[in-house]
C-alpha cells in the first residue's frame, strides 16, 4: 500500500458513508481489509479459515462472530489496520492467545477481531540482555525458542497462554518472587496507537505510557512488540513439579501454604508455587475437593528438596513429580490434564485477601459446599486456585498496577461445563462464592481492594481496585496518546479506565 492510499485513509471526505449504521462499516471495513491483506483477512462466515480463526479462544463463551478476522503479521499493517477501522468507526477486539474466558474481552460480535498471532517473533538482541517477543506468541513457544540460545524470561506458566494479554494486564511469573511481574520486566514497549501511529513506549520515551501499559491492558495502544529483560540461564534448567494430595489431607496442606508466605517464600524469593483445589465429579464419589495440587518450582536445580519448600513434603504427598527439568517441561506438566479436555465454556474470578490459615479453610470448605450444587448435571470442573504473593513481589518497579506490599493470596475461582443455558447460574455460583469470601474477609481484617486483572472477570472493579491516583494518570494518559479515545469508544472490552 502506498504512502498517498495509507494517508487518504484519514481523510472522511473521500467517500460517503452512512457511518451511523455500524453493519455497512463493519462491512466495509472488511471488504476494505480483505482487498488490501486478502492473506490476512478471513471474512466469510462460512469458510473454515474465518471459523477457525473465530474459536481460537480458550473459552467456548468467547466465540463470538466477528465481521472479519484481521491477523496482521507485521507492525506496519497493524497501523494500516487501526487506520482502516479508525477511519470507518468500527468497534473491534484485540486478541493475542485468547486466553480470558470472558466474551467480548478478546472477541467481539460483529466489529472487527485484531488478532494477533501472526506477530510472533522471539529474537535475541545481540548484547544478549532483551528478548524481543511478538505478543501473538504462547509462552511454550517463546521458552523454547529461547532455551536454545540459554535465555530465560519472566512469562506465563502454563504454554498456551499469550504474551500479549499476560504481560499487558502484569503478569504473575514462578520468577515473581526475584524478578517481580511480566510488565516489570518490559524494558520497551512497541505500539500502535488509535490513529495507527506506531511509537516506542519505554524509560527514556513516552515513559509516561511505559508506566500505563504495566497493567494498563487495551487501554492506550496495541502492543506490537514487547522487548523484555532477558534471564541468562545457561543449561535451562531449574527444579519443579506437581506434587498431590488427598482431600482429607487439605487442612495440613493450608497450614503449610501459610506457612511457606509467612516464612518460605520471604527466606528463598526463588521458590514459588500455585495451589489448586479441583473437584472433576465425573468420577468423583464423595462431597471434597477430588484432588489438591501443588505446583512447586525453585529456580535453580537441586540436589533434593529445597528447604522452603520441604514441609509440603514431609506431608507425604500422594504423588510427585518435582525434578530437575526445563522451564518448558515444567510449564506442560503445570498445564497438565487440563491441556487435554475438550473446548468448554470457562469462567474466571478474582479475590485478594491477606495470607492466613484460618481464612482459607474458610474457603476451602465454602468451596466444597457451594460447588456441590454444579455436580454432577451442571459443570465438569471447578478449581479453586491459590496463589501467594509476596511483598518482595509487589516491590519491584513503579505500575499502575498497585499490589499491596505485604503477604497475599490471590485466589482465583476457575467452572468449565458445556451448556450455554446454565450459564446465569453457573457465574452466580462463582460471584457468591467468592462475595461471601469477601465477606469474612472483611469480617477478619484480611481484605484487599486490588484484583488482578488477568483473573477477574468481566464487571469486576479491577481498576477502582489499582487507587484513584492511578486511575486519575491513566486518564491523563490516556487522553494524551489516544485523544479520539478510540481504545475507550472502540474497543469495548477489557477493563475501561474512562469507566474507572
Ligand atoms: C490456563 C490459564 C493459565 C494462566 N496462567 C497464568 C499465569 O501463569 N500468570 C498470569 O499472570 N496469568 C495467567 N493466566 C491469566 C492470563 O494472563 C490472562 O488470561 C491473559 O489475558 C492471557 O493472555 P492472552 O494473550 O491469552 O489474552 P487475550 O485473551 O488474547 O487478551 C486479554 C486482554 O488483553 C488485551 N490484549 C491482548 N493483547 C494485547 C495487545 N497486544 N495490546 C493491547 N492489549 C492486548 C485484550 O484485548 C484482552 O482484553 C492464565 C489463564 C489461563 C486460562
């Protein structure tokens, strides 16, 4: 395309467009991106590209009909892209791996889907100290691509997951405890804004927006490239597994994870874990949790068990599967089972609450007792997902994203099931579960207003949740990179900062 075309592409005068009616722009937009990227356009509702392209998403409940697919798979035609549907006013998605269950999060009914997979370069910078990732890659991909010339970075901990949302919204890392979230080790950001200009966001320029996008999500711009810290790591391995536990075995397991906060984690910022509590009824026969399993990682190889994370096995666990391995391996046993269920509808939930024995077992046992209704007719999983978070953690680097600087458990509530017709109900279950959690939080002392924006679903006052002084900065900056506030008007979801 022509510099004179991409220019015109500013200019309304041009053509004649009813420009109320967002079907004709939808359409011609499409039409327009079709004729420009036929290769990277997928429009009709019929082809298997387009279907394909529009059950990319991890969550059933987020295949949603897009007018057209627009994968771009340079920088160059992203800002073309956010020219054209800046240009006709169409609402649109942006979408990396796909990966928040929510609908209209990363997909979008009619509009347009930007979707990002495509931009999926790895590259060493040749200093060897940044990686440089397009944010359309899964984080198994970039391990592995970067295990080879002995690098590590801060990134997701399961491989399907996508970089571009993970870091955007922060990032929660087994490398947190020593290297602090995803977002704080982005040294620059590359991004389109609304008007499709292409700028570089980092600590020297537009630092300003380098602060935003630290949890900012699809607020300001669309990130075409993260350039991140690199960890040199020369033979790629560290230690971790999965370690199972018997339900009747789980107040034991709570006074350890407690435990390992208060006292584990604080001694070796090198180890960490994830917690899940997962009842799969299907083969369930009793009213517990079916399994609790704790996935433990330490970022250097051992000879045996490391120390801080030794009381979980002096419970004698059920199973173990703990070694010396690569991150990659690691990350696909992390994943485990859940990598070969079928397509199902998902939800995610959030809650932030102090690190204390007491107030999980609450929880434990709440859990056990409002998830008795999904089964067996109505889900096929629930998992209560535990994860510690620590001060040493929430220090790391100025964000919008303001985590509290103490010992905290973000908890997250994960339901799968098949039927469209229960979901109402099935998101109730979660919301009241986790309000009454809230409740005796409070009751105790132990709540907290942060969310973590990767776990919340949709209607969560996740930034009401980072403090008014922070909403109040990216407001301003948001007003300063995206004046036509096309990422507030366009892209309608996510979690709006102008609605904050
Ligand atoms: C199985 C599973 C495991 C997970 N593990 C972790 C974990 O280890 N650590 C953790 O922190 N979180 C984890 N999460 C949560 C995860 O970080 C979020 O779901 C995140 O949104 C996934 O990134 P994505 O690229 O797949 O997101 P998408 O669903 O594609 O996008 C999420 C949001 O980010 C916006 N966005 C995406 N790309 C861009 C971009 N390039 N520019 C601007 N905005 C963009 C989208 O518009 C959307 O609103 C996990 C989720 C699942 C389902």
């Amino acid at each position: 395309m022509s510099d004179a075309q991409i220019k015109s592409l500013n200019d309304k005068s041009l053509i004649s467009i009813d420009f109320a009616n967002s079907s004709v722009k939808d359409q011609l937009a499409c039409r327009f991106l079709n004729i420009i990227f036929p290769d990277a356009t997928a429009i009709s509702s019929e082809a298997v590209t387009y279907t394909s392209k529009i059950s990319i998403n991890w969550s059933v409940r987020a295949w949603l009909k897009s007018s057209c697919v627009f994968s771009p798979s340079t920088t160059d035609m992203t800002s073309v892209g956010m020219k054209v549907v800046n240009f006709f006013g169409n609402k649109f998605a942006i979408r990396s791996g796909g990966h928040t269950p929510d609908p209209e999060m990363a997909s979008i009914d009619d509009g347009i889907l930007f979707s990002l997979e495509n931009l999926n370069m790895v590259q060493m910078d040749e200093s060897l100290s940044i990686a440089s990732i397009g944010p359309g890659n899964r984080w198994g991909d970039v391990y592995d691509k970067l295990a080879p010339e002995g690098y590590l970075v801060v990134g997701g901990r399961v491989p399907p997951v996508g970089a571009g949302g993970l870091i955007t919204g922060g990032g929660l890392s087994f490398f947190s405890g020593t290297h602090g979230f995803a977002c704080d080790n982005v040294l620059n950001y590359e991004v389109v804004l609304g008007n499709g200009t292409i700028v570089n966001a980092n600590a020297h320029t537009n630092s300003d927006l380098w602060w935003a996008l630290k949890g900012g999500s699809n607020n300001f711009g669309l990130v075409t490239r993260f350039d991140l810290k690199a960890i040199p790591k020369k033979d790629g391995i560290i230690w971790g597994g999965n370690i199972y536990f018997s339900p009747l075995q789980s107040e034991a397991v709570i006074k350890a994870l407690t435990d390992f906060q208060q006292v584990g984690q604080i001694a070796d910022p090198k180890a960490a874990l994830i917690g899940n509590w997962i009842r799969a009824p299907a083969t369930s026969l009793t009213e517990l949790t079916d399994i609790l399993r704790i996935t433990v990682f330490h970022q250097d190889p051992t000879d045996g068990i490391p120390e801080s994370l030794q009381p979980f096995f002096d419970l004698k666990p059920v199973l173990s599967t703990a070694m010396n391995r690569t991150l990659l391996s690691l990350a696909e046993d992390t994943y485990g089972p859940a990598g070969i269920v079928p397509p199902a509808r998902q939800l995610f939930r959030t809650l932030t609450v102090g690190a204390n024995e007491e107030l999980l077992n609450y929880a434990y046992a709440k859990f056990n007792t409002s998830y008795s209704i999904l089964f067996p007719s109505l889900a096929s999983v629930a998992v209560l997902t535990h994860q510690p978070v620590s001060e040493a953690m929430a220090s790391h680097g100025a964000r919008p994203m303001n985590v509290p600087g103490k010992a905290q458990t973000w908890l997250i509530v994960n339901i799968q099931w098949a039927l469209e017709i229960s979901d109402k109900k099935i998101l109730k279950i979660a919301k009241d579960f986790l309000d009454d959690v809230k409740a005796k939080s409070v009751e105790m002392g132990l709540d907290e207003d942060f969310l973590y924006l990767n776990d919340a679903a949709r209607g969560q006052e996740v930034l009401e949740g980072y403090g008014a002084a922070s909403v109040a900065e990216m407001k301003t900056i948001s007003a300063k990179y995206d004046p036509a506030q096309v990422f507030q008007e366009q892209v309608t979801g996510g979690f709006k900062v102008s609605k904050a």
